[in-house]
C-alpha cells in the first residue's frame, strides 16, 4: 500500500513535461572535417534534442554502405558533391522523395537543375572543377602557370601534378567525367592520359591531392573548387583557377529511404539548405558556393558567384550518361592508369627523352608510341554497349557477372601494360 509520501512523489513525476526523444542524424558523406564539424556544431546548437553522427566514406564506399543496411536501420542522410552518385542511389529506390523545398533556391545554375527534377535529392551547394597550383612550388621549379586542362599535357609538367582515383574519390570522377564530355570522349582520355602521365603521384583520396600542393610536395593538383579556393583564403601559398572546359554542378543533399529517424533527417536537411546553414559555406576554411543567391550579397569581395557570371562553364553536364557509364569510366581510369601508373609514366618518360633526342624531327616510331599511350584501350562505341554496361552495373553477389567482369578488366590491363611497354621500346628506337 502506497503511503501518502509515495502517493505525491507519483502524482508530481507524472506531472512533469516528457522530456523529448534524443533523435541521432546519421549522415554519410565524403566531405572533409572542415565542413562536417562546422554543420554539426552548428545543427545540435540548434536543435539540442538531436545528435549528429557523421560516416565518413568516399562516395562509392558510402554508396556500398547504404546498399548494405536494411530498410529500417539505414543513416538519415546522403551528402555529397557527385549528382550521378544520387541518380545511382535513387535508381536502386534507397532515397525518399522530399521534394525541391526552399522556393529562394533557382532552379537551375547555367542549364543543369540544382535538384533533382524528380524530388529525391536536392542541392546544397555548387561545385566546379579547376586546378590548385602552390605558387612557391611553381615558381622554383620556373613552371608557367596553368589556366586550361590542356596546359597540363606539356613536357615541361612531366613529375609536377598529381589527381586522385576516380574510384576512389566522386569529386575526380566528375573532374575526368567533365573532361571527357567536354573534349569526348577520345580526345578527354587523351588528355586525360597525358595529365596522369605527368604526374607524380595517383592519391587514395581527393584531399591527398591538395594536402600535397598546400605542403610543396605537389607543384599542381586536379581538384574540386573549395580545396583551392579554402586553402587561398585561409593564407596557404596557392592558386586556384577554373579551366573554360569546366562544369558547375550541384552538391547534393537526400533522405535515405528506410532511415531510422526519418524527421530527425529532414531537418538537418532543411538546416543546411536554410540562410543560417548557407552562410556557413563562406566560411574561410570551408569556402563552399551557395545554391542561395541572397547569401553570395554577404559574400568576401571577389568570392565567385556561379550566379553573376562569374563562372564560365562550357560544359553542360549530362549527369544520366555519367551516371550510365560510372562504373565502366571508373574501372578504365584504374586498369590504364592507377594500378599501372609507373608503366605509363616510364612511357611519357621515353618519349619526352626521344623528342629531345630528336630535337622536333619528325618520326613515324614516335607517332606509333604517342598512340599507344594517349588511346584508351576501350572505344566510345564499345564503352556504350548495353551490355558491357549491364555487367559493370551487376551486384557483387551476382557470382557469374563478378567473374565476367574480372576478365574483361584482365583484359583491358593487360593491354594497357603491353602498349606501355611497346611504347618504351619504339621511342627508344625512334629515328
């Protein structure tokens, strides 16, 4: 029997408020600590009730890791800066439709939409592609300073740029996608081949690229914008520039279909995509362009307005074709260039020796060498077949379309190696 004391003590417990339920925003992305600290910071301060978790993963390990959670026990959110990422996740029905929200937001950036026509992802913020230079690094080495993609395929570059694996990094998938929309796809693998051929080094991650020009270890880095322009306002030695053959796309933002806290999700998304959530994009270390308009009148003098013209993109990005061809670009780039990277630059090596050797003589050897260099081992033609395409885009468990897929990558590297190898040969035979 309950005493009066106890009685009391029940009744006033009963009477206070609930206290609300601790919502976890679980938030996969690719972006750096830089911007993922400042949104957390900024959100939980907000909204003290929810706590944000951030996974961070490139982008084609964090889409394996929505892939492999069950419905009911997936994070909340996607966030990343590769649309064709988002058109993969949406066409494996993992996002939920939230619709374009903020109406302050355009539409559209030059042509290309900056959310989702269908309504399952949105832009958060804008991104091209350029390159970082460290201006000390350049200047010891007497190496002109860069503007186009094309500057980088010259001799006198050979050893001083680096870029990332496209398969392990969405932001270089876009950059060597742009390239190749923007050249085609023969003459963007050629450059493309060229620029990997001068380089130094293929890093793991997007960052290590311009951790390296920031620190002198790399004198030109192929990056997306924010890593030069934060490190240029943050007072690193470096420069930053966007070739005319560039894109400004969307970095996007979704709500995982199947995600534990579904409400908790939506408002960091409507969060970041407000005008306090924005702002936080100018800042130094983050130096992100924003999808609203009205943040860029409270933007440092000079900051690029992809809304003022101040960006000239020639390139209308086709995220479906990207998005089409993702795993096949991504598995090229790595059989031709990252995981025979040595081979190829001995290969440029040659035959920047053998064009010394033969002070601008012309050679029909050298020509033969170039080509076996500079040509990707798959053609446009075959690179759209349906079903080369069908067997890239098939499920790890799918054990018959694994083993298929494994040949053909056999097969691409090893022709890779053999015109590497031939191309040594002929340029240093070259008369």
């Amino acid at each position: 029997m309950k005493t009066p004391a106890i009685r009391a003590l029940a009744l006033a417990l009963a009477c206070l408020p609930f206290a609300a339920a601790a919502d976890t925003v679980t938030v996969v992305t690719s972006f750096p600590k830089e911007i993922t600290t400042a949104y957390k910071k900024a959100y939980e301060a907000k909204y003290p009730q929810d706590k944000v978790e951030i996974l961070n993963k490139n982008t084609a390990a964090g889409i394996a890791y929505v892939r492999e959670q069950a419905a009911g026990t997936r994070p909340e959110v996607f966030w990343a800066s590769a649309p064709d990422a988002f058109e993969v996740l949406s066409s494996s029905k993992l996002l939920a439709k939230i619709g374009p929200g903020n109406p302050a937001i355009p539409a559209k950036v030059g042509n290309y939409p900056v959310n989702d026509p269908e309504g399952y992802y949105r832009g958060q913020a804008l991104a091209g592609y350029g390159l970082m230079w460290n201006t000390r690094y350049v200047k010891a080495n007497n190496l002109p300073e860069p503007k186009e993609w094309a500057d980088l395929v010259k001799p006198v570059y050979f050893g001083h740029l680096a870029i990332s694996s496209p398969s392990r990094s969405g932001t270089t998938h876009l950059t060597v996608e742009t390239i190749l929309q923007g050249e085609g796809w023969t003459k963007g693998w050629e450059q493309l081949l060229a620029i990997c051929g001068n380089s130094a080094a293929i890093t793991e991650r997007s960052f290590g690229v311009p951790d390296g020009v920031n620190n002198g270890q790399f004198g030109i880095g192929l990056v997306i914008d924010f890593f030069g322009l934060a490190a240029k306002n943050s007072g690193m030695p470096v420069e930053f520039v966007y070739p005319s053959v560039t894109a400004i796309v969307p970095a996007n933002i979704a709500l995982i279909d199947g995600a534990k806290s579904k409400d908790a999700g939506m408002r960091f998304i409507e969060f970041t995509l407000s005008e306090e959530g924005q702002m936080l994009l100018l800042q130094k270390e983050i130096s992100r362009l924003p999808v609203l308009p009205s943040v860029y009148a409270k933007a440092p003098a000079g900051y690029p307005n992809p809304f003022g013209g101040k960006i000239q993109a020639k390139v209308n990005f086709d995220s479906n074709l990207s998005e089409s061809r993702y795993y096949v670009v991504v598995s090229l780039f790595d059989q031709q260039v990252t995981f025979r990277h040595k081979e190829l630059v001995a290969a440029m090596k040659a035959i920047y020796d053998a064009e010394k050797r033969l002070g601008g003589k012309k050679s029909a050897q050298l020509d033969e060498a170039r080509k076996l260099v500079l040509t990707p081992v798959v053609d446009e033609k075959q690179a759209a077949d349906p079903k080369l395409l069908a067997l890239f885009k098939a499920k790890k468990t799918d054990a018959e379309a694994s083993k298929a897929k494994a040949k053909v990558e056999e097969e691409w590297a090893a022709r890779a190696k053999a015109n590497y190898a031939r191309a040594v040969e002929l340029a240093n035979n070259a008369k």
